[in-house]
C-alpha cells in the first residue's frame, strides 16, 4: 500500500509538537481541589444536620462570596478566570468551616472576600499566596468582630453548647455550670480554671468532666459544640483517608502535628498531674480544629514545604505553636494560628531541607 | 543479593501488551535509505562515498571523524543517489548519504565464518566494536569503542548490562532478550574481556519474567565469568544509568561524572548484542531492532530495521494507521522525540516509534505552580524541579543556576507526575541551555 503525498499530509493533520514527556499522570490540580472539596462532605453534611439547615446557608454564603471575589479580581487583574479549579470553592468551604454555627451571614461574605482578594488574589493567586486564604481571613473575622466569632455556638435542646449534661458536683455553684456549657470543649478547659479559682473550688470535678471516657466519645462522634467543621472526629478522618488513598495529602504533616500536640499535652498534664492522663491527650488530639487543621489546612500545598523533610518540621512546629496557645495564649484554640506562622516561615524551612543532590 | 532502590521515580502505565509477545520479523527494505552521517553523539561522520556510486551492502560511506564519532555504513546495496541534507532525527539540516537500493545482498542470510574472540587481544576487540560503527543502542548513541577503552587511570572493576527497558510501550530489549539469551551472554563475555574483568551484572525490571528466565537458563552454562542476573522492580527511570548503577552497586556516581568515575561501564543489552555480531562475525552496525507501537498502529510489533528507512515507509509495512495520531514519537513516551512528518529515518539510537492517539497525550496549557512538591517527591537526583521550573519561568537563571540544573539527567518525571502540567523538565532544558550558552 503506498501512502500518497496528500494522505500523509492529511495523517499529520491533527499532530501536535511538544517536548518529552508524551505522557502524563492522569491529576490534575482541578482534580485534586475537588478531591479536596469531596472529603470534606461528610463533615460538612453531618454539620449541617447536627447544626441546622442554617449551616448551609453559612457555608452556601461563604463559598459564592470567595467565587465571586475570585472571578471579579481575575478580570480586574486581567488574569485567565480559573475558577472552575475548584480552590476557591475549598478557600470558601474551609473558612465556613471555621466559623460559629449561628453567625450572620456577612460574616462569612466579608471573610471570604478578605481570604480571596486579599490573601489570595493581590499575592498573586493560586500557587503564590504566602499565607492560606482560609485561615487568614478567619483570622482577619477574629480580630475584627471577635464577639460574633466566639460566642455564636449552637446551643443543644438541653440549652448547653457541651451536648451532654455536665453534670457536677452538688457543691457547683450554678455561676460555673453556666460558664461551661456556653463554651466549647476548649474554651471550658480555658476559662472555667480561672473561675474556680476565683470561687476557691477545686478544679477536679472540671477536669474528670472534660478527661472522661464520655466527652472523647462525644469528640470522636461529633455530638458537639464548636465551629461548623469542627463537629465530627471520625467524618474528618474518613474525608482524610480518601486524600491519603488518592496521594492528594501524605501522611508526613498530619501525623507530625497530631503527635507533637500528643506529646506537647502529654509531657504538661503529666508534669501538672491528671488523673486520667490518655483522656487528656485525646481530648486535645480530636478537640477544636485539629484534625481539621491538619489534615485540610495545615497539608495546603501552596502554603506548605515541598520537601518530607520539610513537611515533618512544618508538622511539628505547627503542633508545638498550638499546644502553646492553647496551654498559655489567650485563645482557647490554637490550630489556625500555628498553621499561618508556620506558613509564614515554609520558604526557609523550603530552603533549609533542601535535599543532597544525587552524586553531590 | 540485596537490591537496592534509587530515590525518587514514577510508575506510569507501562503499555507493552502491545509487543511484548510479537517475535521479531524484518520489514523489507525500502526504495531508498536515507542514511545520516551523524547517528551519534559527536561530530558527524565524514562521506567516504560519492554522488553516483555503487556501494556494497556493509561498505563504509562515512569515517569516523575523531575520536568521540563513529563509523557509518551502507545499509543496503545500490546506487548512491546523492549526498544532501535531510531532516534527521538530530538536526533538521543533517548530511545523509542516500541509497537507491538494487544489487545484490552479498553479506545478508549467508554463513558466516565465526571468529574466536579468546585468540584476540583488547586492542583487536576494540578495534572491531570501533571499526563496525557500534554505539550505545540505548538511545544515548555514544560511540561504544570509546566506553570499552577508558583512560588508564580509571580502574573498571564491574560491567552492568542494562536490560531495564523501563520506558513505556517499547519491548525491543525485552524481545531480543527472549529470543537471544545465549547470544547476549557471549556478548557479555566479550565485553568483560575488554574490559579485563570478572564481575558483570545484567539488570531486568521484573515486568519481563520471560526475558528474566532466559537469561537465567543461559547464565547457568557460564561458569568462567561471574555474571548475575538481578531482578529490578518496575519503576521509571531504572533504567537512567546512574539509578542503575546505584541500585545494583550503591555506588553513586558524582555529580558531573561518569561511570567510570565509581568504576563502573554500563551497557546497554542491544549494544552488547551488536558488539558480539562485530566482533564474532566482522558485521558492522548496519540494522537493529525497533518496536513499532501505539493503540492506532495496524500491525504493532518488534521489526529488524536497517538504518535509513524513513518512519513513513516503516508505517506502510506496518499496515497504517487506524486514525490520525496525535503524536509520532521516535523513542519512547518519557524520553523520545516529537516528530513533525513522517519522512526521517531511523537511526542507530532509535529504539522505537510510537504513535499516540489523540486522548492519550493531551497538551494543555500549563496552570501556575501549586507547590504540592510531587516532583520533588520524584525526582530521582533529589533536585527541586518545581523552583527550576519556576525560576526559568520568569526567566531568573541566576536563581535557576543555584539549583543544580546539570545535574538533571532529562527522565521527565517531574514533568510526568505535575498536575499543574507544567513542562518542568522542558524548562530545566532551557535553563541548561541558557547557561551553557553564557559560559
């Protein structure tokens, strides 16, 4: 059969020239930020179920306004519009995530706009901001409006944001039974100390509160009070895993962070002498946002080390930061603050844990 | 014996289905060959030959032109119709001598007189492997002679045979190592003469179990020389010549040197193969074997290909095209060469062509760097790509030229496994460019 001048012209019709390689991995970024989106449905489902159906308008509200800011910075800068990548849908879920259930819904409007003109858009957009939009604009909502951020917790039909009845000790004035059941978990194990204090009570009904089998069970379920993405330990751990399976995550800063903040808590409940010591642990490990944190926030790439080496000191700086706001700062909780000083620092931490070259 | 890993590498779909059980047949020989002077890394080989001369099948028509250059021949009989410069798969201006094929094939399918190689001395030896053009089959195409004879202060103390084959789709390697067990381990044997030693190692990712057992069943004959053969798991870039030394020696070869810098000569299972034919039977390096591949192709399969034919008239042999490809590739998919038409030859490196269909090779346009540090995660010379390609982005070599770029040896993992689709490896070749041409 003999190929004819105009059929071999017709065969190369649709060729296209590029370098090697002629293959590529089948990720794309768009695939791994709705991989992202996708694990985080469970929790954020069971949020809303746990919640109220006004989570959903919270979180509904968060994620068009970073849409919107996305699409209107883009044009003004006169960049592509890439908002089909799906990372200011992530930027919009995870700063909903991270705010109160019963917040007006301007909050989460104006966070997210902060997160993506601000943090995200003016750096530069996808890949260059220094900070994760998510958190800093929950921080910016923090410093700006810190009633609305701390005290807009879903109380339960029995009226307390802990879910179950903290039931004490007769000898409890009603003055602390208050103060504990309209904070979260952490923000008890903060503030209740100081109140007995004051009152001259012992502290140890508190903490056997707190350190018990029941309130770890509660945690791990998710039948609590906090921010919207801080309900459920076990749903995030299952959006995790799939992050993990489809390699969108490693392993290196999660378990890093979590196993700092273990030993960070493990070393001072040991040295201030709790009974129930792995209790205490364990409720520091699946409190407040750190599982969230480390597993959706802190392992954002763009705001992250590239190297393992790197991802495990990231790791632990991060658990070592929010151990010591939680133990001492002034918040309760620590996890979206450590996780934006350490991103503050990824570029020497990049520079410093860069591998020996091969044959070097 | 414990086999090592190198760092770094990629896993991608290997694709060998295609031709890993078709035994090797020849194509037949085309009106005209179009034979390149330069095959090889080095100068161009010098015309020996003129406009309208009859040239034997095996005749020399170009001389090796110093020493890092090779010789070339005739790889079929017939009239040479001109000397003129055709697109070749190493410049698009390259000088080849072009046969119109006719005559008679005086050297092709007849007996051989066998030589012993145990009468012959090093010198002899390398003056046939040098003598019959041979050149690393691999795909690196350096003259062989010269990789035999290192200077003599390097001391050579162990030979590895590379027979990873671990570029996706091709299956030549695979198929010659099937069907020629026995032959490669002479040829093994002949190598280690020249090379005055007594260890060799033969590394076959283990994705080629036939191959593996072949091997295994000659090498039990051999009781003279130490030769092993070591299963290598699959992963890309094994077969990089560095990550192959250091799998089966841990020796790492240093930054900007050779593998005779940790004594060791790494080559390739064709070129021993050709190295064997030339020194056995005085054959020059007039053919190989390439694999023809890709979902589209008709009649993929293992063909014995002399030098010279153009992709177009191997594509008519083998049945066509079931749709317009994409891509037509000379090499593999990791490493080899976008072509623009069908009309340049094979050459002594060519170790096959691939023509890919539309989905399997999207080009899309690159989206900016997310720092996720999978490249960095693959890269087996521990580099950070994603820094490279960033800084030869914004064209900052100065920042790029702090970050190793010479020492990428171009596998394209990086740029494999980024799922932003940035061209990294594509960039680090800009930045070594850029640089070289500013020193």
């Amino acid at each position: 059969m003999e190929i004819k001048d105009a059929d071999k012209k017709r065969l190369l019709e649709d060729l296209v020239l590029s370098s090697p390689p002629h293959i590529k991995d089948t990720q794309s970024v768009p695939l791994v930020m709705w991989l992202v989106v996708l694990s985080l449905m469970p929790a954020t489902i069971f949020s809303c179920y746990l919640y109220g159906l006004y989570v959903a308008l919270v979180i509904v509200t968060s994620i068009i306004s970073a849409i919107v800011s996305e699409i209107i910075m883009q044009y003004l800068l006169k960049r592509p519009i890439t908002v089909n990548d799906g990372s200011a849908v992530i930027t919009g879920l995870l700063l909903a995530m991270n705010l109160p259930p019963h917040v007006p819904l301007w909050i989460p409007a104006i966070g997210s706009a902060f997160a993506i003109i601000i943090v995200k858009q003016l750096f530069g957009g996808l890949g260059y901001n220094i900070f994760n939009p998510a958190l800093a604009g929950r921080a910016f909502l923090l410093a700006s409006w810190p009633v609305e951020m701390t005290t807009l917790w879903h109380r339960f039909p029995n009226g307390y944001v802990i879910a179950q009845n903290p039931i004490f000790n007769a000898a409890m004035p009603q003055q602390l039974i208050d103060s504990i059941s309209g904070a979260t978990p952490l923000g008890a194990l903060k503030e209740a100390p100081k109140l007995l204090q004051e009152l001259s009570l012992q502290a140890q009904p508190l903490y056997d509160f707190l350190f018990s089998n029941a309130m770890i069970k509660s945690l791990f379920i998710g039948n609590i009070g906090g921010c919207i993405g801080e309900t459920s330990a076990i749903l995030l751990l299952l959006g995790a895993l799939l992050l993990l399976w489809k390699k969108v995550i490693t392993w290196h800063i999660p378990l890093s962070y979590i196993a700092t903040v273990a030993a960070c808590m493990g070393i001072y409940y040991y040295f201030t002498g709790v009974p129930n010591l792995h209790y205490a642990i364990l409720f520091h490990v699946l409190s407040g946002g750190l599982i969230l944190g480390a597993f959706f926030m802190a392992t954002d790439m763009v705001t992250s080390p590239v190297t393992k080496t790197g991802m495990i000191i990231f790791g632990i700086g991060c658990g070592i930061l929010a151990s010591i706001i939680r133990l001492w700062g002034g918040y309760p909780e620590g996890v979206s603050y450590s996780i934006l000083i350490m991103n503050g620092i990824t570029p020497l931490i990049d520079k410093l844990t860069r591998p020996k070259v091969f044959g070097a | 014996m414990i086999v090592h890993s190198f760092h770094g590498g990629i896993h991608p779909p290997d694709n060998k289905h295609f031709t890993n059980r078709i035994p090797f047949k020849y194509l037949s020989i085309p009106q005209k060959s179009f034979i390149p002077l330069q095959q090889h890394i080095g100068k161009p080989a010098t015309p020996v030959v003129e406009a309208g001369q009859l040239v034997e099948e095996g005749q020399l028509i170009g001389q090796a032109n110093g020493l890092i250059s090779a010789n070339v021949h005739a790889t079929v009989p017939g009239k040479v119709v001109e000397i003129a410069e055709y697109h070749t798969p190493y410049s698009e201006h390259g000088l080849c001598v072009v046969i119109e094929s006719d005559g008679s094939f005086n050297t092709s399918g007849k007996v051989r007189q066998k030589n012993d190689f145990l009468s012959l001395d090093k010198e002899a030896l390398i003056e046939k492997v040098q003598s019959a053009g041979i050149v690393g089959l691999g795909g690196a195409a350096f003259p062989t002679a010269v990789k035999l004879n290192p200077p003599a202060n390097r001391t050579i103390d162990t030979l590895i045979i590379n027979g990873s084959e671990c570029e996706p789709y091709l299956t030549v390697d695979d198929m010659l190592m099937q069907t020629h067990p026995e032959e490669i381990i002479e040829g093994i044997q002949i190598a280690m003469k020249i090379l005055g030693i007594n260890k060799a190692y033969l590394g076959i990712e283990k994705n080629k179990p036939l191959a593996i057992k072949a091997l295994q069943t000659a090498v039990a004959n051999v009781k003279t020389h130490e030769i092993v053969i070591i299963p290598l798991n699959k992963r890309y870039p094994q077969g990089a010549e560095k990550q192959l030394i250091y799998t089966i020696t841990k020796r790492e070869v240093p930054s900007g040197g050779l593998p005779m810098d940790v004594h060791v000569v790494v080559q390739n299972v064709g070129t021993i193969y050709a190295i064997r034919e030339a020194v056995l039977f005085d054959k020059p390096l007039i053919e190989r074997y390439i694999t023809v591949t890709g979902k589209i192709v008709r009649k993929p399969g293992n063909y014995k290909v002399r030098f010279g034919m153009r992709v177009s008239d191997i594509l008519e042999e083998c049945g066509g095209l079931v749709e317009n490809p994409s891509k037509i590739i000379m090499g593999g998919p990791m490493c080899g060469l976008a072509l623009n038409h069908m009309d340049i030859p094979v050459v002594k490196g060519t170790s096959g062509i691939l023509f890919l269909a539309k989905n399997e090779t999207k080009v899309t346009p690159f989206r900016s760097c997310i720092r996720c540090g999978r490249c960095v995660s693959v890269c087996p010379m521990n580099l950070i790509p994603c820094d490279l390609g960033n800084a030869a982005e914004k064209q900052r070599y100065d920042i790029a030229e702090k970050l190793h770029p010479f020492d990428c040896i171009m596998c394209g993992s990086c740029s494999y496994i980024c799922p932003s689709k940035r061209p990294l490896s594509h960039f680090i070749k800009v930045v070594q460019t850029t640089l070289s041409a500013k020193r």
